[in-house]
C-alpha cells in the first residue's frame, strides 16, 4: 500500500518548512510528508491523490492565507478524503475563528502557533488523531477502480470486458460514493460519460472501447508479425484447443479475439460434463489455463480485434481486422463460434445492461443479491444460469416456451433445478416486453395457450434462447448453410466429384471449408457438437489436417 500522506500548508515559508521538519522527524518513517504554499495548489495534490488512491491521514493548515482561509481550505478538501483528520495551525488571535469552525468543517483540532517544543506541543496531539484515523481509514484500493452506474449499458460492457480478460478491478457506483463523485465528475464531462476509470498510474479513461482500455493495461491488441504459419480466428475452446497443437508443434501462430479468451464456455459458472474435471471446473477457470498452455507454447494472442474478412491471395491468405490492418498466413482457422440469439422484445434494447442481460454476465451476481431475477430460456446454458444465481438472488424464476425442462436440458440440470427452493419454472410463455424507469422493473409475459398477457417483477432479465453463428466475416469467402454454419469437408457439396469452384485435385481435407487452407472448428461449424469437448476435439484435430495442408504449399 502506499504510505498514507500528512499534508501541511501554510502561505509563510518559514512556518511551513519548519511544520515539515517536525513532521518528516516524526513521522516519515510512516507517512508521506507533503507541503504546499498556496491552497488552490493543495486542492490539486489532493485531487490527484484520490485519483490515484493514495489516503490523506491528516491535513494541517494555517487558517490566515491570502485567498482562501484555512477553514475554507478544509472544506473542499474534505470533500475528497472525508476521512483524513483536519488540524488548523492559529495565531492567538484567530482563536475564535477556529473554535467557530470545529462545526462547520468538523475540525479535529486547533494547534496555537508556535507549537515548540514538538514533542510536547504538537506529537502527543497528532499521534493521538493518527491513531483515531487508522481506526476508521478505509484500506485504500490499489488496482484498477471503474466509477460509473450499474445501470448504463456502457459500464457494463467495460466490467464485462475486464472479468473476461481476468484483469482485477474494484467497482464503485457513482452515485453512493461522494468523495470519487469530486474527482469524477469533472473528468466525466457534460453530459456525464461514464464509467471513468482510474488507473493505479494516477490517469483515466473516460467510457473507453475495448480497445483503448486493452492497450491501457497492456494487453496486447496488434500482431507481432506481418505474417504468419496459422491464424486462428476466434479464441473459445475450438481456438484455444487449436493453438495449443499449432504453437506446440512448432507453428508461428496467430490467435484473434474480439473480446475475452474462452468465449461461451468462459462464461459458464460450472462445465461439470468437461473429461478430467470430476468436480466440475468454471468455464474462467478453464479458459485461462487453457490461454496460459497455449502462450506457453509461443502462440501469440491478440484481444479486443474483430477479424472483419478473409482474403485469398494465393498461396497466402489475409485475414482483415477491424483496426483496418491486415495479418498473411499460410493456413487459417475459424472458430468465431455462435453468438446469442437476439429476444427483440419490446423495451430490450433501452434496458440493455440496465437490468436485461444477454447471457450469464456472472460477475453482476452480486448486484442481484436478495432480489428477484428472471432466465429466459429453457436449455442447458439456461439452467446453469439458474442455479449460478439461485445462490444469490431471492428468487429465479425460469420463463420458458417448452411445455418442460426436460426438451432441451440435460437431466441432471433438469433434477438440480427441481431441487433447488428458490427457482420456480413457468414454462409455455414468452417475454413480449421489458420495462421500468431507467433500469428493468417488470417483464411483460404471454401464456401461449391461452394468450392471456401477464407482468412479473423482476430486477433482472438474463437470456439465453439459443445460438447463431458469427460468420459475417467470411460471407462470400466459404460456403455456409442456410443458417450461416460454415460447411467443412465431406458436407461441403458436390459439383461433379469435387465440391462446387474447387480446383485441386485433391478432396477437402476433414474441416477443411470451400477455401484450401482456411479450416473451421467448434460451434461455428455446420454439424458441430455444440459442446466444450467437441470443440476442444476438433480444434486439436485440425492442426494435423493443417500440416497435410502445408505439404502442399
Ligand atoms: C452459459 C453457457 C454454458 C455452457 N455450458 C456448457 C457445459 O456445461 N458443457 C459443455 O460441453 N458445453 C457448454 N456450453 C457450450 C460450449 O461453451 C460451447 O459449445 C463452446 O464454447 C464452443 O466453443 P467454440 O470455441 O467453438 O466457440 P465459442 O465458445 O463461441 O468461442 C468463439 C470465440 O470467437 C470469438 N469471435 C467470434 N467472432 C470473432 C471475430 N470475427 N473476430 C475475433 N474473434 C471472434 C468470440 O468472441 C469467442 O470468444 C455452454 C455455453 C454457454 C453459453
């Protein structure tokens, strides 16, 4: 922790050299000993030392300057480090100033001038305050502090990005918190852009994109290399699984993702059916070993870069990011996976991150703790979202169309959530609407059988309704199916023998799209298992059929 600072000002030089000498004698083993001659300067320090975390234990000033009195000085600071025991240094005759201010700005104590000798005037005093103020200083936090409000669809995505890439972080909601409000809302501008976050370095971002707050933390987002032996595009378990065989078997490869390593499954409270994990493994837990095994090997990831399009330059391939650079490469493998359905219901798109949340968002679980949530959906991904939040929330309630659980959820979630008190499942109804002031409030339900329309109260909406897969990017490059999975080896279909404008004379090769050399793994791939296993199975898989590939180039 850094050292709590004891802050003096004085406008006499004199005076306040000498108050620092006896403070650094004293306490400079301790505390940072800081001084300034003018208050509008001393406002600034303390700014910046709440920007960046550090306490102010105590502040000691003279009450006569020019400008602004002591009294008026302690004021503002207070504003900042509420905290920090306020001593003002008098002359006689300001003795009534002083004893007038102990109200206004809850002064802790009035020190007369000269206070010699120091160690019967002035230490037995401030030990005395120091000793109070260790007992009520909040340990200060050292990381990274993301200031906004719960409800704004913009802090959302910055905490959810931040949780993703495992990066620490403390959450302090601007409204509840009146010391960062002094040091927030000036930077957050007018209208307030939010969330802002503070830096450690004592710098800040205000609502930055993923992009800006993964360079800020060092998190690398451009690729090393113009070229490359292997692209994986897509770093779930299919990409990840990929890597790890590619970069271990010696190839130069390349992993990009657009958010956070893991993809669904990192979202996942708890993948118990994953081999080798008897006790089940969270899906953060799994994907950041898995991104670890693979740097260790040398691949190389880059994160919060969308691939936009692929290119055939033959016999390379050029893979186009969103930032408009371009990455060569001999081979590449898709695994962008699918993305959740849309609900588009009425009132979703104002609620988004406000209450309405695509998926598991496991880190606001806190938030909803005592309150009452809904799930909208009725598959695995579904019931494990249940049960994560059955742990916190008061009540879950599961909205559902099928007439059971047991259509599309594996048995052992269905009997999980048939135990579990606070979970009730409605099932044959669907959610035609989201509303509330500012944050969801009610969710509007029709019964499907009998049409009848009905609200339920709800402090938050978590969907999950099925899966589509994210192949914008390679439209036109690949075949895909009618639903947009991309097509691989033996389903590609035929023209003559060979699939349709191929021109080897060779077959595709397992997982091998329309493209030679461009392979597709994992959810994104039209017949996939839609599994963490499968995934994990043909990404591994694919790296072989991938130096067949090479052979031939
Ligand atoms: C909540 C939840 C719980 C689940 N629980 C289980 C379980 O218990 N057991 C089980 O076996 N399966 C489970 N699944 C399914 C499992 O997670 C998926 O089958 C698996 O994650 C698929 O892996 P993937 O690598 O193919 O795709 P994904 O996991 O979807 O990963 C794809 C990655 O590609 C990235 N990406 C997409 N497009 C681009 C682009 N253009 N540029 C850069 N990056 C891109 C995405 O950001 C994502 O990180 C669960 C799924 C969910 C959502």
């Amino acid at each position: 922790m850094a050292r709590p600072v004891i802050m003096s000002v004085d406008d006499d030089p004199e005076v306040l050299n000498a108050v620092e000498r006896d403070l650094r004698v004293h306490y400079g083993s301790d505390y940072r000993i800081l001084k300034s001659g003018a208050p509008a300067a001393a406002i600034d320090v303390a700014r910046q030392l709440q920007e960046r975390g550090t306490p102010v234990a105590m502040f000691l000033v003279d009450q006569r300057m020019p400008g602004m009195s002591g009294t008026e000085l302690l004021t503002e600071v207070r504003k900042l480090h509420p905290d920090a025991r306020k001593v003002l240094l008098t002359a006689y005759a300001d003795t009534q100033a002083a004893i007038s201010s102990i109200n206004d700005v809850e002064l802790d104590y009035y020190l007369l001038k000269p206070w010699h000798p120091p160690e019967e005037r002035l230490y037995p005093v401030l030990d005395d305050l120091l000793s109070d103020w260790k007992g009520v200083a909040r340990v200060p936090y050292e990381g990274i502090r993301v200031v906004g409000s719960t409800w704004s669809a913009t802090c959302y995505s910055a905490k959810q990005f931040l949780a993703g890439n495992h990066v620490p972080y403390q959450w302090i909601e601007l409204e509840r918190d009146t010391a960062i409000q002094e040091v927030v809302r000036p930077l957050a501008g007018d209208p307030p852009q939010l969330p802002v976050i503070l830096f450690p370095d004592g710098t800040h971002l205000v609502a930055p994109s993923s992009r800006q707050l993964a360079e800020k933390i060092g998190i690398q987002t451009r690729a090393q290399l113009a070229f490359y032996d292997l692209i994986i595009v897509g770093a779930g378990p299919a990409g990840l699984a990929a890597a790890v065989y590619g970069a271990s078997e010696g190839l130069h490869t390349l992993m990009i993702e657009e958010s956070a390593t893991g993809g669904q499954a990192g979202t996942s409270s708890r993948i118990e059916n994953y081999l080798g994990f008897p006790a089940g493994v969270s899906g953060s837990d799994l994907a950041r070993r898995a991104t670890d095994q693979a740097r260790r090997f040398g691949a190389e990831l880059v994160t919060a870069q969308e691939a936009v399009g692929i290119r055939r330059e033959d016999p390379y391939r050029v893979v186009q990011l969103s930032d408009g650079s371009e990455v060569s490469t001999k081979a590449v493998v898709l695994a962008m996976g699918v993305s959740v359905r849309q609900l588009n219901a009425a009132g979703e798109q104002s609620l988004l991150g406000a209450g309405v949340y695509y998926g598991a968002a496991l880190f606001e679980a806190a938030t909803y703790r005592d309150q009452d949530v809904s799930i909208v959906g009725g598959a695995n991904s579904a019931g494990q979202g249940a049960l994560f939040f059955s742990r916190y929330a008061r009540k879950v309630t599961m909205l559902v169309r099928a007439e059971s659980l047991s259509r599309a959820m594996s048995q052992y979630l269905v009997d999980r959530i048939a135990q579990t008190k606070n979970i009730e499942v409605l099932t044959r109804v669907e959610v035609t609407g989201f509303s509330g002031s500012g944050k969801l409030e009610k969710i509007a339900l029709r019964k499907l059988d009998s049409g009848e329309e009905q609200a339920i109260g709800a402090a938050a909406a978590f969907i999950f309704i099925g899966a589509a897969p994210r192949t914008d990017m390679v439209a036109g490059a690949v075949e895909r199916d009618d639903k947009g999975y991309i097509l691989t080896g033996p389903d590609l279909p035929l023209e003559k023998d060979r699939p349709k404008g191929w021109l080897l004379d060779r077959d595709p090769y397992l997982y091998e799209t329309s493209t030679p050399g461009v392979f597709a793994v994992g959810d994104v791939r039209a017949g996939s298992g839609k599994r963490v296993a499968a995934a994990v199975g043909e990404g591994s898989a694919t790296v072989s059929m991938v130096h067949r590939y090479l052979e031939t180039v």
